[in-house]
C-alpha cells in the first residue's frame, strides 16, 4: 500500500508569484484535505476535495485554491503569494468526508514553502 | 467554535521517565479525538485515536483516555525513551464538518 506523497519537498518563490503543490491520496482513499503549518503552529484546515468537488473551506481567500483530479490527486495553487505564506503545506487523504467523524486523516510528509 | 488546548511546551524529560501531556477540547457534541506526533522534518504520523467517550486509543506505550466529563484526552506514557522525541499534537474532528481542528502542538524532548 502506498501512503500519501507530496511534491517538491521544498520551494522557494518570490513575492507575488504563483505556486502549484501537488498531493498523491492514499490507495483507497478518494478525499484530500490540505493543511497550513506555520513554524511553531498546529497545521490550520484551507479546504478539502471529494471525488473532485470541492467538501468544505477554512479561512484562507480566494487566492488559495485547488483541484482533485480522477485518480484522487490534488493541487494547492496559491497566487499572489505573500510573505506569510511561508509554511510547511500538508496533504491529508482520507476514505470518505470527515461526516461521521471517525474516519482517519493520513498525512504526507508536506511541502515547504518560503517566500522571499 | 471548536478547539483544542495543549500544555505549553517545551516538556524535558529523562530517559524512562513518566510522560504526561494534557489535551483539553471544546466542541459540540461528539468529536473523534487525536493525537498525531511529527518527528523533525517531516509530516504528521497518527500516533492513537478515540471515537467516543470512555474509549482508550493506544499504541507503541503511548495511551489517551476520552473523558466527556471534563473534555480532556491527554496523552501518557509510561516510560520515554529518546526516540519519542517529536512534536505532538492533539486534534479532534467534529461530526459534520470536514476537517481536523489540531491543538498548537507540545514539544518533547527526552535526554538519555
């Protein structure tokens, strides 16, 4: 069984740019959640993807966006990026929406992102 | 809304010591509680889990107990050993909606 993957590992963009981040589910898994982790923090929820819809949104704007493709996989682009956007982003796959509340969330191991 | 409260960090602990981190949660309802531990470097790892109340999630020495009465879902360990050393966070998720609500994380480091 392969786990969650994120790609790059690492990247390091200007302000005002645009990034793409890129995010493989578990096998079985069809939702990707995304997180924000800012040093010394808890990972904050930006939005989540089901069967590529997407299931519910944290506070972030609009400049934070995404897409869940056929096979499950997701992106996180940001646009005009900003200085406190320099985190670690985390992908979570999960086997359904969070409805119950006892499913598990799986995490990769994050992409970080600075921006100078 | 929902939220979790973890005991300040950093935590410094000898080898074979007694861990204790405390987790507290507001919510409504009946949340799913966590704990995820992350070691340096790299992503959040599902350390134990609990679905409802009185349940105890455990794994690798590590227990947590899901107390409604007073909120809490804190984390024990009977003996540390320098390999426990991470970042651990404590996180629920509430019935309905779709995300983790994650605490601000306590950091342990343990000494040989």
């Amino acid at each position: 069984e392969t786990g969650v993957t994120q790609s790059p590992t690492h990247l390091i963009k200007t302000r005002g740019q645009q990034v793409t981040l890129r995010c493989s589910s578990q096998s079985g898994h069809n939702t990707v959640s995304w997180y924000q982790q800012a040093l010394g923090q808890g990972p904050q929820f930006i939005f989540q993807y089901y069967r590529e819809e997407e299931n519910g949104r944290g506070n972030f704007p609009p400049r934070f966006s995404g897409l869940q493709f056929p096979n499950y996989s997701s992106e996180l682009n940001v646009n005009a990026l900003e200085l406190d956007d320099s985190a670690l982003y985390l992908c979570a796959s999960s086997s359904d929406p969070l409805s119950t509340g006892t499913d598990t969330q799986y995490f990769g191991p994050g992409t970080r992102l600075t921006v100078l | 809304g929902n939220s979790v409260t973890q005991m300040e960090g950093p935590v410094t602990l000898s080898e074979e010591a007694f861990l204790t981190i405390n987790c507290t949660y507001t919510a409504t309802g009946y949340p799913s509680l966590f704990w995820y531990v992350q070691y340096p470097g790299e992503g959040l790892q599902l350390l134990l889990k609990a679905t409802k109340a009185d349940d105890k999630g455990s794994n690798k020495g590590f227990e947590a107990t899901y107390r409604k009465e007073t909120t809490s879902f804190h984390l024990e360990k009977g003996s540390v050993q320098v390999s426990d050393s991470a970042v651990y966070f404590c996180a629920l998720s509430a019935r309905g909606a779709q995300k983790l609500v994650f605490g601000q994380g306590t950091r342990l480091t343990i000494n040989p």
